[in-house]
C-alpha cells in the first residue's frame, strides 16, 4: 500500500492489529498499535481489546495487564470484551481469585457483566474441584435477574451431578427444555454418571432406557458409565448383557469397553472365557493387560499374572504406574515378596512410585528379607 502511494487509515491498522492477535503474533499486533500511536493514528477501544484478547488467549497475562494499565493512562475507557478478555485469561490459568477481582473492579465501574463471563468463572470453579461454589454462585446471579445461557446452566447440571444433587440436576434438565435449550448424550451420560455414583442402579438404568426412548444413541462413553456402576455394585450378569446388547447396537468398544468385560467375566468365575475376549483382541493397550493381569491376581494365579506382567513388555507395551502397582498387590498378598522386589526396583529405576501405602508394605518386605 505505502509503496504505491496508499496511505493505511485506522480501520486498516486496526484490521491488520486485530489479524495478527488472532494468529497467535500479539507482539507484533500491539507493535502495530505503538506505532500508531505515535504517529498520531486515530485508534479506538477495539484496537486494544484485540491486543488484550491476544495477549490472554496466548497466556501472556502481564502484557495483558500492561496494556490495559496504558489504555487507562491515555484516558480510553474500558469495556465489558476487555475485562471478559481478562477474567477469560485469569480463569484459564486457574488464578480464580484474580479473575474475581478483575470481575469486582468492572462492576464497581458500571459495566454489566454477562452470561459468558459468568460461564467462564463457573466453568473455572468446576475445574476446581469446587462444585458446591458452582451451584450457589449461579443461585446467587440467578436470583439478580441476569440472563444466564445454556452453556451456564451445563455447568451447574454437571455440578448438581457431581454433588449427588440428582433431584436437582433433573429439575434444571425440565429448566433447559423450558429454555428451548435441547438436551444431547452428554446431559444423559453425566445423569447416568450421578446416580451411578449414589448406586441407584435401577435409576440410571432407567435414565438410559429413556435416553433412547427420546431418539438418542448411546455412545461407548454412556455404555461404560452404566457398565462400570453395574461392576462396582457386583452386578455382573448385568454388565455383560449391557455390553452385549452394545454390540448389537454396533456401537464400537474401546480399552475401557474391553477392560469392563475381562474383569466381569473373571468375577463371575468365567475365566476361560475372559482369556479367549482378551486373546481375541488384536491391538491390546496396557489399560486391557492390566485388568487381565489383575484379574488373575485376584484369583490368585500369580503365575499367569507375573508372565503376562512380562509378555506385555516383550510386545513393546509399556507397563504404566497402574500396572506396576496391580501385579506388585497381586504378589505381595501372595507371599512372593522376592518377584515383588524385582519388579519394584525396576519401577524405581523407571522413575516410579506406587503411593504411600504400597510403599509402606514393600519396605516391610524389604526388612523381612534382610532380617533373613
């Protein structure tokens, strides 16, 4: 442009600054917007929120900050997308309190916030661990009459089922259908997920039937979720038809799928069995060997266990902490305290702990053996 004698206007400048931050080059994008500044090139707030944008998104927060600061010094007012730029930024560093002040300093300035800044400090309450904040801080701007979306009323769902809240989470479903707002698999699976965990199995299996009535396939996901509450209650005929009737639905399983099966099977003393599904698999991933290998330690076939522990490491497949710590329980309740130690040591040299209390008993181990 400046070579053929075009002079850039500041919606030019500020197209270019906006293109640049949005490819991950906001160095160069507010190197633009200093330039223009000093040549006097007319920019507004948009130009700085881009940059500001640009600067969270790529989890540069302290230029973030540094440009908003200088925004303020130059006398251009803030709005609603810079701070919802900023609490995004905070949010996803997981620096909650900061995001909470930068939230509080806009709504002691007059600026309204919205439903995505809600959402945004929710969802980073979720990811917390914080599930009972979730639900009363959604309460909280509920009751103050501002519009709050689908994507926060999921977050809260989610949240209600995380607490066991199950009367709850199917009061806000009724709330979202409501709102026009329809449900997915992933609202079902999470429902199934709740009552899985507070064993009312007859109540997730009842969510699940109901999910297909309403015309939604279940995934492998859903399948798993209500396969592996069927296996924790002891429940494993049931499990078995569940994940056979998954089949007939050829719905695809995967490791969790297959992990399910061999330890339902083993539990219901159809070992035969279970060696032929695992057999049976071509491509085997270390989660699949250590539901067989811990299969086998729970029935005390050691044996089979410790040399299906070695085949998998002579295919190639790395033996994760999981796997490490499953064949060292199965060997130590087994009184082969001497393998145990091997395999320890290996896993030692690997980098490895296996916890605490695992810990604890192979150095009692390792004292027995050198008091002998």
């Amino acid at each position: 442009m400046k070579e053929v004698g075009v002079d850039p206007d500041s919606y030019c400048y500020a197209t270019l600054i906006e293109g640049l931050c949005n490819n991950n080059r906001s160095d160069l994008g507010y190197g633009v917007l200093q330039d223009c500044r000093t040549r006097s090139v007319p920019l507004d707030v948009y130009a700085y929120t881009v940059v500001i944008r640009g600067f969270c998104n790529e989890m540069e927060l302290d230029k973030a900050e540094s440009v908003f600061s200088e925004m303020e010094k130059l006398g251009l007012v803030p709005d609603v997308y810079i701070y919802c730029a900023l609490v995004h930024g905070y949010c996803k560093s997981r620096n909650l309190d900061k995001a909470l002040s930068i939230h509080d300093s806009m709504l002691s300035r007059g600026i309204e916030t919205n439903c995505v800044i809600v959402s945004c400090i929710l969802h980073c309450l979720d990811e917390m661990g914080r599930a009972s904040e979730v639900v009363a801080t959604f309460e909280k701007i509920k009751e103050s009459g501002l519009y709050l979306d689908g994507v926060a009323y999921n977050i809260v769902f989610y949240s209600l089922c995380k607490l066991g809240k199950l009367d709850e989470a199917v009061g806000m479903l009724e709330e979202l259908k409501s709102m026009h707002i329809n449900l997915d698999i992933i609202h079902y699976t999470t429902l199934i997920n709740g009552y899985c965990l507070k064993e009312k199995l007859d109540a997730a299996y009842s969510i699940f039937k109901e999910m297909e009535e309403q015309g939604f396939k279940p995934d492998v996901v859903t399948y798993n979720v209500l396969a592996i509450g069927m296996s924790r209650n002891h429940r494993y005929c049931e499990t078995i038809d569940l994940l056979s009737y998954m089949d007939s639905q050829a719905v695809k399983p995967n490791s969790t799928t297959h992990k399910i099966i061999i330890e339902g099977l083993c539990s219901l003393g159809k070992v035969e069995e279970a060696e032929a599904h695992f057999n049976g698999l071509k491509d085997k991933s270390v989660e699949i060997y250590s539901a067989m290998v811990n299969s086998y330690c729970k029935m005390n076939c050691l044996r089979e266990a410790y040399d299906l522990f070695q085949d998998m490491k002579t295919r190639g497949i790395k033996p994760d902490v999981f796997a490490y710590k499953v064949i060292l329980e199965g060997l130590l309740n087994g009184r082969q305290e001497m393998i145990a130690l091997d395999l320890y040591n290996e896993m030692s040299l690997k980098g490895m702990t296996p916890g605490a209390t695992l810990n604890r008993r192979i150095q009692k181990a390792i004292m027995m053996q050198f008091h002998q």
